[in-house]
C-alpha cells in the first residue's frame, strides 16, 4: 500500500487514493462500533440466558468474576508489554548478536572444516576447551551447595 501511494504520488493521483483511504477508515471505524454493540447485545442475551438458568444474583457474580479474571489477564500482559525499553533493547542486542555469531560460524565453517581437516590434532583444543568449561561448571555447582 505504501508503495503504491509512493507511485501515485510521481503520476499525481494521491489525492484520489488519500480519498479512498479516508472512505475506507470511516468505513472500518463503522464496523468496530456496530461489532462492539452486537458484542454488547450478545452479552446482554447471554445473561439473560445464564439468569433463567440459575438466578439474578448467580449471573451477575458468574460475570462479574469472568470480568475480573480478563481483568487480571490483561494487567499481567500490561507488565510483560510494560518492561523497560532498555530491557527490551537489551534483549534485541543479545538476539542480534546471538544471530551475526550464528551466520560467522556458518560462514566460516568450509574454512574451518578445511583447516581441521589438513590438521587433526587441532582438534584437541576445542575438545579440551569445552571439557574444562564443563568441569568448571560442574565444580562451581557442587561450591554452591
């Protein structure tokens, strides 16, 4: 969409389509108001329903506590979307990078295979590298208890 308003914008037709956009927002703000007043009266209908079942008072506390549990729901997504921006940027930096490290091994992995190949005892140092790092990781877990 944005491309072609871009292309308009070189012919001269922007104002038409910036006209059909306003025509297609209105539009869609029409459908949000009439499907949350047929959300109001299903609700209504329901309750209703739910009160010739089981009572007045029984339905208003059935609602009123499936009301407070989508309450609760959405303050816990409130303060996971509500972390720190530093938090968040901490957290795409590490994405990032885990990602650039990802496509450096594979790219280098044919020039690594190579010089692996030509030369095995190489082989002993990342071997031994990651037998000291568990050995490490296993001695400090047995420290802390």
């Amino acid at each position: 969409m944005v491309l072609a308003l871009i292309m308009r914008l070189f012919t001269g037709e922007a104002g038409i389509m910036l006209a059909r956009l306003k025509r297609l927002a209105g539009l869609y703000a029409l459908m949000a108001i009439l499907i949350l007043v047929m959300l109001a009266f299903l609700l209504i209908a329901l309750f209703a329903w739910v009160a010739s079942h089981l009572g007045v008072i029984e339905a208003a506390l059935i609602f009123a506590g499936v009301t407070f549990l989508f309450v609760v729901v959405t303050f816990v997504l409130a303060k996971l979307a509500g972390r720190k921006p530093a938090n968040r940027a901490d957290d795409r930096l590490q994405r990032d990078i885990a990602s650039i490290a990802g496509v450096t091994a594979l790219t280098n992995a044919p020039q690594i295979y190579r010089v692996l190949k030509q030369r095995r005892g190489l082989l002993v140092v990342p071997a031994a590298a990651a037998g000291l790092a568990s050995l490490y990781a296993i001695l400090t877990m047995l420290r802390r208890r």
